[in-house]
C-alpha cells in the first residue's frame, strides 16, 4: 500500500550510463571502493564497517521503445561509475508522493548494495534482497538505509527500484500478446533477482544464499516470486512482512481497468494505442492504473492469468503450488490504523459512530452486518475508527498471513510473528490524532532499517530492535530466525493453536492465541 511510502522521503540523483564492454564479476580489484559488475566497475563509499554501492542498473532505461516491456539489459559503461549515491526514484503517484515528483525518472532500474568490509578469508555472506512496499504506485530504495541490518546481521542487503503505477502495471492488450502483457514492474524484480545471482559474490554476496523480503506491496510481490514460473531458482528463503497477498487482480479486470485509463490519457484507439502510450509525455503517466482496494485504499500491482503470474497466489499457495523454501511471515497487531489516520489527516474523514454501518458496508458489502456483529462499537469504546481498523486488520492481513502460514507449512518451515509494541516510534503527525495508532503499518520497519523523521526509541525498543536484527539475519542466513539470548522461535505447525512470535519492547515471547485475538475462523467462514 501507499502508507509506507507517505512515512519517510526517499532520496536520491539521476543516473547516466554509457556504453561499454561486459566485465567478469570475480575479476578482483585491492580497491575496496571498486567492485566489477557484468555491465562495468562501480565505485561506492567506504567506511570502517560497511560499503555502500548505489544507483547501479541492473537494466536498461525502460524509456523510448522499451516503455511497456520486460527489462532489456543493463547498458555497459567504461570507466568507474559513480555509485556513491542511490539512483532517481521510480515515476511516482502525484498524490501520495512527499517529494511532489522531485528526484523521479523513468530511467530508474537501479539498485543499492550495502555490504560489510571484505573478508580475509575469501567467505561469502547471506543475502538479503528487500523489495518496497507502497501500494505499487509510490516508495523507492533510498528510503530504507540499510546501515545497521548490514552491520549487526553481517549480511549483505539490496534494495531495489522497480516501474510503479501505469508504468509498471498497465495491462493494455495493444501492449502485448495476450497473457504476456502488464507485470513489467514485477519483470523488473526478477531482472534485479537475476543480477544478484550474477554479480553479487563481487560484493561479498553468496549467490547460492539469497533471501527475498519485502513489506506491503513488497510482500505481496514476495508471495509472487513464491509462485512465478520464472522466479524459481532465484532465492532460497522468503521474508512476507504485512502482505496483503489477496490484493492480486485478474487479467479480465485489469484489461478493463487499463483500456479506461488509456482513453483517458488520450490513447483510446485500439489500432495505435501502444505507439500511442510509448510516445506520451511520462507526466501523462504520473496517475496510477487502479486494480484492487482495501478499505477506500486502492493500489495498482501485478496481474494473474499472465505468463509471469499464471495462478493467483493465494491459490497456488493454497494447492501446493509455491516454492519449498523457508518462509518466514507476519503483520503488525493494528495494521490498518495507518490508513484510518491518513484518511483522517489528508481526506478530513472524521469516522463518526452513526457512519460506522455505511463504512462496513462500502468497505464488505453484504457482510457488513456479520462484521458488525463481530466487531461491535461498544467493545472499541465507541470508537469508529478503532473498531474499523481492527476489522480491516483482521480480515485483510493478519488473517491473510494466517492462511498462507497454515498452507506453507506442509512443504518447508514456516515462523510465524506479530509485531506489537504498542507505542513505537511514530512520525507526525499520526501522534495528533484522537484515537491511537499502536503498532501499525509499517512502523515495524524501523526496528530494521535506519528511517528518521520520528522520536527516538527508548532503550527498551533499541533493544527489541537488535533483537529482529538478529531473528532477520539469521533466518537469511540458516533459514530459521534464531539469536544470542533471544527466545526460542518455533516453526509453524498449521493448526488453530500455532505457535508465533509476539515481539514487544517489553520481552517478545511466543504466543498462541494469534488466531483467536484475530478471529481468523469467522474470517475463514466469510471467504466461504
């Protein structure tokens, strides 16, 4: 969803290539600044602890010819490439962006490579690849500093830049030949995917130890690579951080959506409309293609019925059809309190009880009066938008992450969590607002990146904080969360009593009443 992205501005500068010839990724430089890449020598900034490689393509500029397709490959260039700074943002939602479209391009097919010094020993470390969250229309890789997972987990993170909103997700049949049209941000991904597998042991990567992870849209896009023909082989382990992994639309459905926004910008006949959408001016393209909505959020994303997504994820994953890898999996304990605070603070929507009827119903439809019943008013004391968030986070992510866990375990281990300190740093101004924001969206993720523009934590949370490093780490590097000191981590078993990891400020400690806090079997009852 967009929320992660409205938290913290990304950063970031254009970046150029040239042509060049290919160079071996093993070939070795005494230059700890200097790393070889397939596509020519990057040059990063060091500091005792850690190297910083940003802005490197990982494909060609998808502007001109190549808007609207899979990514072709990254251009050489001679000489050292600067990469002491991440590269452009990827073209944004106007709407949902801080930085009001500064720092965006087209050409932004990079990705950044935070490493620990190199090992005398020649040892390769895990990998971390992180994909972002927001809604698939905003976010960038700038935005999540790495610094302190590199450091305390002794892994090598990336993060990567993929094409957002129309960009990425158009599903125009002028476009392409039916079921390979659309999923070109999701293609992206794959390519970044691919690059680690080729150039990563240049940055002190292991190859063969590759975790993806993301949160969001990024874990959705996560529970893609799961089941996509051409992500197999690419990682081996997945970290799904508050996927809303149903939020897939269908190809039918995105065909209609995406033929409505192209005669909108003005490309309306079928006959021309690809020469059309390739030829418009890329501000033409800044509004985002809509597909799905959770609550009034509505976001833009891959496409099923594709040749990159041939099966919706929740029923690949459900039939057995998923990679067997290590899965580790979770949600904050109150989800959806961020987007009631945005609607509350951008819209002006002020949630009052007597509209707490209509709002179940434009948000379940004919459900609305079970919801209703389940999640009374009083039991929220009176509060509409506490008692609509709760609904929403219940039946849109964490009861979601509760059937995926369940259907995963019979393959590979599966380590179930919920983030829940109930006051984390927050930024403004969602401390302003009249009902509480707990443990919401996105706010897990300073435990793990280097994020500002919120209250320092308190002593108790730096320490929860060291203690996710640890559990995040050491699933990407043995595929099981574990840590010095910290609780034991069972894996999932796949019943109503499962066992996860509830992480709080003041001892995280496992817990088994996950499904029942959530009330996960009336949500099961509705999808039936």
């Amino acid at each position: 969803m967009a929320a992660t992205a409205l938290l913290v501005a990304g950063c970031g500068l254009d970046p150029h290539s040239d042509g060049a010839t290919a160079v071996a990724p093993d070939a070795a430089t005494s230059d700890p600044a200097l790393v070889h890449t397939t596509a020519g020598t990057v040059r990063g900034m060091v500091d005792p602890d850690l190297r910083f490689f940003g802005g490197i393509p990982y494909a060609a500029p998808p502007v001109g010819p190549l808007r609207f397709r899979p990514p072709a490959p990254a251009l050489a260039w001679d000489g050292a490439r600067d990469a002491a700074k991440p590269g452009a943002r990827c073209i944004q939602d106007p709407k949902g962006d801080l930085e009001m479209g500064r720092n965006t391009s087209e050409d932004c097919l990079t990705l950044n490579v935070w490493t620990p010094p190199v090992q005398t020993s020649g040892a390769r470390r895990p990998v971390l690849v992180w994909l972002h969250g927001g809604g698939f229309i905003n976010g960038s890789s700038s935005i999540y500093n790495s610094t302190r997972l590199t450091t305390r987990g002794d892994i090598v993170v990336v993060t990567v830049n993929y094409r957002l909103g129309a960009l990425g997700f158009l599903a125009h049949p002028a476009l392409g030949a039916g079921p390979d049209v659309g999923n070109y941000g999701l293609a992206d991904q794959q390519a970044a995917l691919r690059w680690v597998r080729d150039n990563i042991a240049a940055f002190g990567g292991d190859p063969d130890k590759v975790t993806i992870a993301g949160e969001s849209a990024g874990g959705m896009s996560v529970c893609d690579h799961l089941v996509a023909p051409a992500s197999a082989g690419l990682f081996r382990g997945a970290i799904i951080a508050s996927g809303p992994c149903q939020a897939q639309v269908s190809l039918p459905e995105a065909t209609r959506s995406s033929l409505a926004y192209a005669k909108a910008a003005g490309c309306g006949d079928p006959a021309d409309a690809a020469d059309c959408l390739r030829q418009l001016p890329v501000d033409k393209l800044r509004k985002p293609v809509w597909y799905y909505g959770i609550g009034e959020n509505t976001l833009s994303g891959p496409v099923t019925g594709t040749t990159l997504l041939p099966v919706d994820p929740m029923q690949a994953i459900s039939t057995g059809g998923a990679a067997r890898v290590p899965v580790m999996i979770g949600t904050t304990r109150d989800e959806f309190t961020l987007f009631v605070a945005l609607q509350y603070l951008r819209a002006g929507k002020r949630f009052h009880a007597d509209g707490y009827p209509r709002l179940l119903e434009s948000t379940f439809g004919a459900d609305a009066a079970a919801v209703a019943q389940r999640y009374p008013l009083d039991r929220y004391g009176g509060s509409a938008a506490v008692a609509y968030s709760t609904a929403v986070t219940d039946g849109a992510f964490a009861c979601v992450a509760d059937r995926i866990g369940d259907a995963l375990v019979a393959d590979a281990p599966v380590y179930g969590y919920e983030f829940a300190d109930p006051a984390p740093p927050t930024p403004d101004p969602l401390r302003q607002l009249p009902f509480p924001v707990g443990a919401s969206h996105s706010l897990d993720l300073r435990y793990i990146f280097n994020m500002g523009g919120a209250p320092p934590p308190t002593p108790e949370q730096v320490a929860l904080s060291d203690q996710m490093i640890g559990y995040w780490s050491s699933f990407v590097r043995d595929g099981r969360p574990g840590g010095d000191g910290a609780p034991e981590w069972p894996a999932l078993a796949g019943d109503e009593h499962d066992s996860r990891m509830s992480l709080r400020p003041d001892g995280s400690r496992v817990v088994t009443d996950y499904d029942q806090v959530h009330q996960c079997a009336f949500w099961a009852d509705l999808q039936h």
